[in-house]
C-alpha cells in the first residue's frame, strides 16, 4: 500500500504530494527517502515516519549565517 504525504518544497514554497510506500520493514523512525519534486524538479529527503523534509524544523538558512553577541 502507499499512503500520500504533503511537504512543502523549500525552493518553491509550494505545497507538493508524494506517496510513499507503507511497506517499509522495520524501518527507523529517522529514515529518509528521496522524492522528486515536480514544483522544482529538485530532489528532496522525506522522513518516512512524519512525511517531514530533512532539515525542517531546524534553525533557517538566514538565521545561520548570524552571530550572538
């Protein structure tokens, strides 16, 4: 079976829908796939578990460049 999960591409912003297979055998709960965005043409890592993008909750781009004083 496959289940249908939504992300947001993070070039585009737009909302994109993958499937991904139900089968997974004992995958970890921090297993990633590959899922060609058809917003990009980009690929993108989709954890398995929360349909989440790899990096995502994580400290933004522009954030990272800055220091604390």
């Amino acid at each position: 079976m496959q289940r249908e999960i939504i992300f947001r591409c993070p070039r585009t912003g737009m909302n994109v829908q993958h499937r991904l297979d139900d089968g997974e055998p004992a995958a970890p709960g921090n297993a990633f796939v590959s899922a060609r965005c058809p917003a990009c043409m980009a690929l993108h890592f989709v954890n398995i578990t929360t349909g989440k993008l790899l990096g995502e909750g994580k400290v933004g781009q522009s954030e990272r460049g800055k220091r604390s004083a």
